[in-house]
C-alpha cells in the first residue's frame, strides 16, 4: 500500500530541465571521450555498425535468449550487432583477423566477443549505471528517507524502481544511463501492470545487471581489529550458489552483475589489513570468472568506505594498494579484463578528516587510477558513498565527477558514476510513496542522471541541478548495501 505524500517544497516538484536538447548519442566505437586506446577494438566482432542506431548494440544483446544460444548465433553468423549501413569496424581476435590475445584461454574467442560487447556497451560514452540494488531497509536510506515516512515493503519498493526504469521524455533515462542494477527481488518483480521490470528496462535502452553479493556478517574476519564501521574487518557471502545464481539471472535477462566488497581505513590500527585485503581482492576476483562463465560482465567493486577522521592521503594510500592487490587477483584467477569493468571508491578524505577540494579529490583519484588499471578495461564507475550530513552528496558526487573530466580530458577507460544514494535522494524524497508524485520525480531522475552524464564530460556547471541539498539527509549506518 503506498502512503500518501508528505508536503513538499515546490522547487522538487516543479519539472526541471524539462528542456534538454535531444543530442545524437555516438556510436561507442566511434572514438570520443573515454575511449582512448584504440577506439577501433572496443567491438567485439567484424562488426557493421549503423551510426545512426547506436542502440543497435544493446538491443542485439538484449535479444539473446541464453548465453548458449547468443554464442551459437554468433558461430552461425547471426551476428552481435545489427546488420546495417556504416564502418565496418574491425575487430582484434575475430575470424582470421590477426590474433593477439593468448592468455584467458579457459573463455572461447566467442565468450569473451559476447562479454566485450556487453562490456563496451555499458561503457559508452558519458553514460553511467543507475545502482538501484539497495535491500529492503538501505533504499530508503540511499534516499534519505525514514523508514517511518515510506513503508518499506516490496510493492513499494517496486512501485518506486518501476517509475524510476521508466523516467519519460524519450530517450528519458538511456541518454544518460547504460546499465540498471537490481536487487534479486527486483530482478523477478513486475510492476503494477504486469510488466516485468527487466522488460521496463531494456524497452527504455538500457542493460538490467544484478546485485550478487549476499553482504557480510559484523562478526568479521576473526582476529582482525574493529574498524570505524564498529566492527572487525568482513568478507562477503555468496560464493558457494553463485554458479547457479549467475545462470538464473542471466535467463532472467541480466547482462551484467555487481559484487561489493567493503574496507575499513584506520591509519593507526594498520587497516585495511593485508589479510583483508587478500580476502577481498580474491573473494571479488572469484566472482569476476563466475560471471564470466555464464556470460554475465563483472562488476568489480572493491569500496573503501570513507568512515574515519584520516585525510585524503590516508585513502590515496590504501586505495593504491587495494587496487593493485585487485588486479592482480584478477590476473591469478584469469579475469577477461576487457570484459568487465571496475567501480571503486574516489580518493577522499575521512568523514571527520579535514576536508579535500573536488580538485584535490580528482588529482589524488587520477594518480591512483593510472598507476593501477589496465587500459584493457573499457569502464570505470565510481560509487558514490557516504557523506557527511552538512555536506549534499548528490552534488558532491557530481561536481567530483566533473573535476576528474574537466581536469583529465583524455584518460583511457570510460570515467564514469555507478551512485546509488548520489543519484536517488532527490528523487526519493519528491515521490515519497505516492504515485501521484511519479511525473515530478521521473524529471528528478533524469535531472541528476544528465548531470552525471555532463560530469562525465567536464561540463557541469556547479549547482545547476536541483536538489533536496542537505535536508533530506539522515544519519545513515553505513556498511549494509
Ligand atoms: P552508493 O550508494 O554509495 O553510490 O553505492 C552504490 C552501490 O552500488 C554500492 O554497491
């Protein structure tokens, strides 16, 4: 049952950036920001691409029934990509093209085709995911929501997720979105009418991916020191059904997945620890192949939650060190780089630590970036995190965002946003569980949607996107997703 809607103020109810021009969307392999380093091989196949159908891509791999049958078109010649007019953009391991990659050889050069092409297509350019994966209890949190205000129950929570999967205006939410993470529950829910939301998904041009991490227990890891999130440091659950899970999920129609892991930061306490990190990186490399197995592309997403009172080099430090921890796990466990991508935390200060610009975050963000990802790996998607309560994370999330592109206009990964509590506070608080509200809080979404697809660019312009600011923020337990 949804409750009725609390007053609002009406600058959250009035339609804003209503007026956006309608720009073309480039072809991902068309060159252009984020895809630096050979735009030529970001297709997967000897592929002929319609420039005037840049949803071609993600259609084709929506239209696959199953990962067996979608390679098995392919072998047939039924093709990745629509056929159409335009470049024939070649491919590095396709056909009798010159082959260059001998090592992931556990995938066949279809495997990894299939992967790329989903990889790619969730890295195009200027688009990031929408994290709508939130469990029961954190989606009003990731809102700032009081459980009090909105009842938290599935229908609710379906109601919110269906009219976020439909924000209007075409092309609405794929201008800005490529991939839509859902919760489990999610994933096999219809809305009121009976759609399935998978179907809301990829009708509105977007690619659905799951959640597939099962949390941690607080208990931790034994012996391991408690951290500033109140407990010792974790591992996550989830690894002994995720075969059979990936394969559920991907006849469900998910293309891709995500999987947190959470670090604490305590300078003095030596955290994270090694062993934490070991646990981590490994847990998360595990997964990546799982997924990979069953043709779903990785998410990788190993967060260092910004809890503590340290500075920005405090969380330069061990961000470096998780990262190139992280690929090297992925290297041991033969992770298809090209076929998954990473979120990670920004290099910022503490909560309580003494506070970095957005200029600092980008150039503390950058040098570890560049020091620890390989260019095989077409996208990287920041999640947003925690915040302090004076501070509005949605525009913080942005305006960092922007200072990464304004500042470094010419990285080689796709550099992008994967916010969940960054993207949806506004919108959260506009609809308020009434259905009534859903036009204005659509415009919410797509409002702050285009302003991290302008991030993406460099070209936001600070403040231009409306927002609840710090009023709707509540105390949040962090940790829980
Ligand atoms: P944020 O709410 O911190 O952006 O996190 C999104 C997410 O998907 C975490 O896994």
């Amino acid at each position: 049952m949804l409750l009725p809607a609390l007053a609002l103020s009406s600058a959250f109810l009035a339609p804003h950036a209503a007026s956006r021009a309608l720009s073309t969307s480039k072809v991902a392999m068309n060159g252009g920001k984020g895809f630096g380093g050979g735009e030529a091989t970001r297709d997967p196949a000897p592929t002929v691409i319609d420039p005037n159908d840049p949803k071609g891509k993600q259609q084709a791999i929506h239209k696959a029934e199953s990962f067996a049958e979608y390679l098995a078109k392919r072998s047939a010649g039924g093709g990745a990509a629509p056929a159409a007019v335009g470049s024939v953009v070649p491919a590095p391991n396709a056909g009798t093209a010159l082959v260059s990659d001998f090592t992931c050889t556990w995938l066949s050069a279809s495997e990894k085709a299939a992967l790329k092409a989903t990889a790619d297509a969730l890295s195009a350019p200027n688009k990031g995911f929408l994290a709508s994966d939130e469990s029961a209890g954190p989606w009003l949190r990731a809102g700032h929501v009081d459980a009090a205000k909105v009842e938290d129950t599935a229908e609710n929570r379906g109601a919110y997720r269906s009219m976020l999967y439909q924000a209007p205006d075409a092309p609405g939410l794929s201008e800005h979105i490529s991939g839509v993470i859902l919760h489990w529950e999610t994933l096999f829910q219809s809305d009121a009418a009976g759609n399935k939301m998978v179907d809301l998904i990829t009708r509105n041009g977007m690619i659905p991916g799951i959640k597939l991490d099962k949390g941690y227990d607080t208990a931790g890891i034994p012996g391991t020191a408690v951290g500033p999130l109140g407990h010792p440091e974790t591992w996550d659950k989830g690894i002994d059904d995720l075969d059979a899970r990936c394969k559920q999920a991907y006849a469900q129609g998910a293309r891709f997945a995500k999987w947190r892991n959470v670090l604490q930061i305590d300078p003095v306490q030596g955290l994270p620890s090694d062993l934490a990190i070991t646990l981590c990186v490994h847990n998360l490399a595990q997964y990546a192949v799982i997924c990979q197995r069953s043709g779903l592309v990785p998410i990788v997403e190993p967060e260092i939650v910004p809890n503590g009172d340290h500075d920005i080099s405090a969380c330069a430090v061990a961000t470096e060190r998780v990262l190139v921890a992280q690929f090297e796990a992925l290297k041991a466990h033969g992770c298809y780089l090209e076929g998954a991508v990473l979120k990670p935390n920004m290099v910022k200060n503490g909560l309580t630590g003494p506070k970095a610009t957005p200029e600092e975050i980008a150039a503390a963000t950058v040098t570890v970036l560049k020091r620890t990802v390989p260019v095989a790996m077409p996208g990287i998607f920041f999640l947003s995190g925690e915040t302090a309560l004076d501070e509005d994370n949605e525009e913080e999330a942005t305006n960092n965002l922007n200072a990464i592109n304004r500042l470094y206009p010419d990285l080689p990964w796709s550099v992008s946003f994967s916010y969940g509590k960054a993207s949806q506070k506004t919108t959260i608080v506009t609809w308020m569980g009434d259905t009534a509200n859903d036009p204005a809080a659509q415009q919410a979404i797509l409002a702050r949607s285009k302003a991290n697809g302008d991030a993406c660019q460099g070209k936001y312009v600070k403040g231009s996107c409306a927002s609840v600011g710090v009023d709707g923020n509540i105390l949040q337990a962090a940790g829980a997703y």
